[in-house]
C-alpha cells in the first residue's frame, strides 16, 4: 500500500523504498551525521525565491527573506547569492547577518519592546529600524535626531493560521495604532526624523491572497498624507500547504492584484516607491525536514505510540499551534497503514508530533520524516530536558554538506559554569 500522503516536492521521492531528499538517501544521510537530523534541499529553497520573485510584476520590488524563520548562516549566504535582503528583529540577527555578507542596507530593523541599549546597537551598525511603538520612536529620536526612519503600523487588520501568530488587530502587541499616528508624526518632526518606510505584518500562515490585498488597501490610504516615502513593506505571512486539504496560496493572483494596488497608487502619490515583502516560511518551510527513529513501539487501550529520538524540543510546532506537519516513514514505501501517535523522548505528556496519524505502520529502527520542516523548527529549538539539539544538512542534487554540527552535551554544561555559594 502507498503511502497515505504524497510528496509534493519533486526532488524528494522513493528508490528502493527508501525516501531521497535532494538526491540522497535519508538512510545514508542518518548513517553519516546521526540522528535526529534536520536536512534542508536548496533546490527547494531557490525555487520558492524565483516564483515569489517572478509573480509579481511591479518593480521597483524587493524581498526580504525573514530569517527568524531560519537563520543557519549557510541559509543566510544562499539568499543573499539569490538577491534577497533581510528582515531582522534582534541584535544577533544582525551579527549573523554580517556573517552571511550582508551589509547595512541590506537589513531593516524590525524589533519588538526593544530597549535603549539594542536601539543604540543598530543605531552604530548603520541598519534603518522599523519602529515598533511610540516608546521606541520618542526614545530613539531623543539620542538620534535627523535619521531616516521605518514606521510599522498596526491598522486593525489581523490574520493567521493561529491566534499566537495574528499580529495585526487589536489583540495584538505589534505596530503603532492609526490612533497613535499623530503622534508619531509629531515626534518625528520634534526630531527631526524622515518617515522614508511604511511597514504592516497582519499574521503568519496565510493561504488567501485577497486577505493581503484587502490588508494592502488601508496601508495605501494612510500612505498618501506621508511625502518622504522611499519604499513600503506589506510584511510576509505568506503560508505554504501542510495539510493535506490546504490549497496553496496562489501567487498569481496576488502578484496581479499587489501589482495593480501598487501601480494605482504610485500614480496618485507622484512617484514610484519600491515594494517590499517579507516571506520567511514561504521560502524554508516546505525544504525542509526533521529525520528522526522510531526506538519504541507501544500500544494502550486508546493508542500505538511511535516512540523516536527527537521531540519538540526540536520542532515545538505542534504543541505550540497544533500545527500539521505530513509525517512520512522513510524507509517503507509500502506496507499496512496504521493510525499512530508520533511521540518524541521527552518527560512531557504533551510531546507529541501528532496525537494520531495514519502512516506506514511504523517498526523500531524505521526512519520517520517530519516534511515541511525547515522554519520555525531549529530557530525555535531549545535544550530541554539537557537534551542536544541535531545536526543540520544542506543536501543538493545527491550530495550533502553538514551546515550545523550536533549539539553535545558538553555544549549545555558549559553554559553553566561552576560558581562558589
């Protein structure tokens, strides 16, 4: 029997029964650099930034990957060979970014309750801050008058594929409320400050065009009383297809309708600004996946738990928005299917990657593949329980390269050093 759910990227398929990511056996690639293992396809990656980029039309036009949702440096340099600037939201995002070879105007700043210590580090590396709320903006213009500055707006319009990541609205901590316009723009004249970017995030997830374009519109009216405008950023969000009854968002359909908003705009304003997004899932996500071994079987009166070494120490999705992710046994293409619980080795009752999935019936010593994987799994992993987190792989065309080594547990010690009490 086949297995219950399709790959949908073409460079991952079966040969010999056993699931090839980018070329190369998940078999070979746990052999070699162990397991749990997250593996990443750059085919994939490249391809996601080419049809983004060709989808929408209007120029002058901008992506900015958003590296919270991935920030392995290799990741980073390979955007940057495709073009991409960054959106980044903490100090070290910056410093990784001069890592991966971007310089200052490659970055914007877009950081949340940030303090006057970050504000002055971004302020020394030269990068353009998107200003969060008042309290940034009056504290920044105080010690930094006569810069150039970014406004992210909040203008009550929220999204998202779950209520942590709708970050638009009035429930959400983010951005500075249409109320609160009129004084940033007082404070930006006490200050002496030019107001060059407009920036809105509504959510993260998103399937449906229309809700972009419909939160692109308020953006545009309140962009018209702004006359120092360089560039305006409608954010990311963009979502990809984790579940089977996901229907891809349609690029088409955005790229015509943001082209269309853009140029009608632009016409009215006087002059053309450049478009910016920020995709970071849209980009990742689907490239990537965790590798990890079923180790224990065991059966209740209500479930079959698949037992592996790994757990949401690794990838917190799950738990955290009940998110799906395709769980695929990589090394039986075929055989019975059965409904089972994918669990993971930590002393949580709630570390579970699905609380029930029917899957090639799984046995001790198979390989299970996590799919779409690749953000917001490492860059939100953490060492619980003292457990190490895995590995990182960049796989290409049939070959591999380690991008990150294993953790150790010499790793986590060292983090508390012996002190005399």
């Amino acid at each position: 029997m086949n297995q219950p759910t399709s790959l949908s990227v073409n460079s991952w398929d079966f040969r010999s029964g056993v699931l090839h990511v980018g070329g190369c056996s998940v078999s070979d690639l746990i052999s070699e650099f162990g397991s749990p293992l997250y593996v990443y396809d750059r085919a994939v990656m490249e391809g996601q930034f080419e049809v983004l980029r060709k989808a929408i039309s209007y120029r002058p036009f901008r992506l900015r990957y958003a590296c919270k949702a991935n920030g392995n440096l290799t990741i980073l340099r390979i955007f940057r060979e495709l073009g991409a600037h960054l959106d980044v939201t903490s100090p070290g995002e910056i410093v990784l970014a001069e890592m991966a070879g971007f310089h200052a105007e490659h970055l914007l700043f877009t950081g949340s309750s940030v303090t006057d210590e970050e504000l002055a580090f971004v302020e020394r590396k030269g990068v353009l801050i998107n200003f969060d709320s008042i309290s940034q903006l009056r504290r920044y213009g105080r010690r930094f008058p006569h810069r150039d500055i970014c406004l992210r707006l909040n203008l009550d319009v929220g999204a998202g594929h779950h209520e942590h990541v709708i970050t638009g609205g009035p429930d959400s901590k983010f951005g500075i409320t249409a109320e609160d316009l009129p004084d940033a723009r007082q404070l930006a004249r006490q200050f002496d400050l030019r107001i060059v970017g407009l920036h809105q995030h509504i959510g993260s997830g998103i399937l449906d065009a229309q809700i972009f374009l419909r939160a692109v519109e308020p953006l545009l009216e309140v962009a018209r009383d702004f006359e120092d405008l360089l560039f305006l950023n409608v954010g990311g969000g963009l979502g990809i297809p984790y579940a089977p009854e996901d229907r891809p968002l349609d690029l088409a359909e955005l790229g015509e309708g943001m082209t269309r908003l853009c140029e009608s705009f632009c016409r009215s304003y006087g002059r053309r600004l450049r478009l910016e997004l920020e995709p970071g899932r849209f980009l990742v996500g689907p490239a990537g996946c965790l590798l990890t071994r079923v180790n224990t079987v065991k059966r209740t009166s209500k479930h079959v738990f698949a037992g592996t070494d790994s757990g949401f120490n690794h990838l917190i999705r799950h738990p955290l928005y009940r998110s799906y992710h395709r769980i695929i046994n990589a090394t039986r293409e075929d055989g019975p299917v059965r409904r089972v619980a994918v669990c993971g080795n930590l002393c949580e009752s709630g570390d579970l990657f699905t609380h029930g999935r029917e899957i090639i019936e799984p046995r001790e010593g198979d390989i299970l593949a996590i799919c779409d994987a690749g953000a917001y799994g490492y860059s939100m992993s953490f060492p619980y329980n003292m457990r190490p987190r895995p590995a990182e792989v960049l796989v290409d065309e049939g070959r591999a390269w380690l991008i990150r080594r294993r953790e150790r547990i010499e790793d986590l010690v060292a983090l508390f050093p012996p002190v005399a009490i």
